[in-house]
C-alpha cells in the first residue's frame, strides 16, 4: 500500500519527531515533599505528634467547604477544566523548543526543496495538534495574513482559557483559610459544652484550631503554588505555540531552512546558552567559544 510506505520513509529525511511525553516535574513534587516535612519535623521537635494534626472532621470541613464554595463562584465547564489541569502541576508534557525547531526545520527543508504541498502525507501524522493544523492550513493554500489571524485568534482564545482555569485554585486558596476558620470556630462551640471539664476544654480547643492549620496549608501549600505553576505551563505553551506560528510563517513565505532557523533562536536563546555551558569544557579555553558565532 503506498500510504504505509510514504508514513515509513518520512521519518528517514528528518529526525523522527518524538511524541511529548508527561515528565515528572521534581520541583513540585520536592517543593510538597519539603513544605511537609518543614512542618511535621518542626511540630515533632517541639513535643508535638503527627497524630494531634490528624483529624477527619476538620478535613472534611476544609476540603467539603473550600470545595463548595468554589463549585458556587465557578462555571461548571471552568471546574472541570482546572482540574483537568491539576496534573500538569506535577507533570510536563509539552515538547521542548529545541526539538520543536528541529521538526519544524526538517519541514522547512522539504518545502523548501520539493513545494509545500510536499508536506501534505505528513501533517496529519504531526502529534503536536497546533503545529498539525498550522501546517494543514499552509498545505491547503491559506493566505499567511489568514493563516496567522486564525493560529493568533486560537493562542489567545487557549491563554484566555487556562488564566481562567488558574484562577479556580486561585479562589479555592482564598476559600480555604477562611473555611478553615469556621471549622476552629464550630470545634470551639463544641467545647464550650463541657467547660465544667478543664482537661477536656484543653484538649478541644487544641483540636478546634487544627481546621486553621488545614485551611491555611492547603491554601498555601497546594492551591495557591498549584495556580501559580499552572500560568507557568501556560506561559510556556504560548511561547511554544508562537515559535510555531513563526516557523510555518516562514515555511509559507519559502524562506531558506538556515533563515528560519535564525529567526526561532529567539524562542531557544536560554536552552542554546545552556548546551554551550556544556560543550565549553571540550573546547580550549574560551576563544573557541566566542569564534562560534562567526562561523555560523
């Protein structure tokens, strides 16, 4: 069959583009590990034990009540997108720029030597679905002004979409202090029945104030930094789909595969500096290295 054939020998003009894969961001998770382990081991070496922190009750309280009032302030759609979102705090799964330059060059390259319509059997088989309907777009003769307008238009429709969906955690992390008052407060009423026993009233009130502990660290530990992370995935993903734009601008308007090139450093200048922190050692000293440039 010749479509099997033209999908196998793709691959072979140009490094084959790697599917994204969801890598494990170790900052997040030794930024939880380490908040945790900062306020357990504290609470132990004053005398405390982890078991005076741990209470069903106000952990219902906090997390039902924080829960509640986000489901009130929030469109359903919204919600349901945040936490589709939550993993990406953890996880990564956007493609790195450099390797994104690449695939887009090995396009450039065979655009530029055989036409763009050339690229038409392997659009559909490009994983990253905005560089796949950029590039559909350009194969199928769209007017780069157009093309443009509609990759823009959806840029800021998807940023526009993940701010809102940050903003969930946002207010969550507004919520939940505050809930985790009302849960202190409840705890107290319920002390107050017994204050003919002094112990009782000890060991209740210690017990009220372990919703403030909840709704204060959940707020500050999880939802909060959890909104932040994620207008950072979202900042890179923009990047990322602006480097896209360009490259395919550049694949329409015919420029030289080097050209385009040059014009995607930009997006790639801090990763670039990095590799050349790398390969300095290999050199002789540091000559080399400021010689680069002029041969490129």
């Amino acid at each position: 069959m010749p479509e099997p054939a033209q999908q196998a020998a793709a691959p072979a003009g140009k490094k084959a583009p790697k599917k994204p894969g969801a890598k494990p961001d170790f900052g997040s998770f030794g930024g939880l590990i380490l908040a945790l382990a900062g306020i357990i081991g504290g609470l132990m070496i004053e005398g405390g034990k982890v078991s005076d922190i741990t209470q069903m009750t106000a952990a219902m309280i906090v997390l039902g009540g924080t829960f509640g009032a986000t489901m009130i302030s929030t469109p359903v759609a919204t919600l349901l997108g945040a936490l589709r979102r939550l993993p990406s705090v953890f996880f990564e799964a956007s493609m790195a720029a450099d390797a994104m330059v690449e695939e887009i060059i090995g396009y450039a390259t065979k655009a530029r030597k055989n036409g763009i319509v050339a690229l038409e059997s392997e659009a559909d088989a490009i994983s990253d679905p905005f560089l796949r309907k950029a590039l559909n777009l350009a194969v199928d003769g769209t007017d780069l002004q157009e093309l443009r307008k509609m990759m823009e238009l959806e840029i800021a429709v998807e940023e526009q979409r993940g701010e809102a969906e940050a903003r969930v955690f946002e207010a969550a992390g507004g919520y939940a202090p505050t809930i985790g008052i009302i849960g202190a407060v409840l705890g107290l009423i319920q002390v107050m029945k017994h204050l003919a026993n002094i112990e009782e009233v000890g060991h209740g009130i210690a017990v009220a104030f372990v919703a403030t502990v909840y709704g204060v660290g959940v707020a500050n530990i999880v939802l909060l930094p959890a909104a932040t992370k994620i207008k950072a995935r979202i900042k890179r993903q923009t990047d990322l789909k602006e480097l896209i734009l360009e490259g395919v601008g550049g694949i329409v308007e015919g420029l030289n595969p080097k050209l385009v090139r040059s014009k995607l450093e930009a997006y790639t200048r801090e990763q670039t500096a990095a590799k050349a922190k790398k390969e300095k050692p290999a050199g002789k000293g540091a000559k080399p290295a400021e010689a680069e440039p002029v041969k490129a």
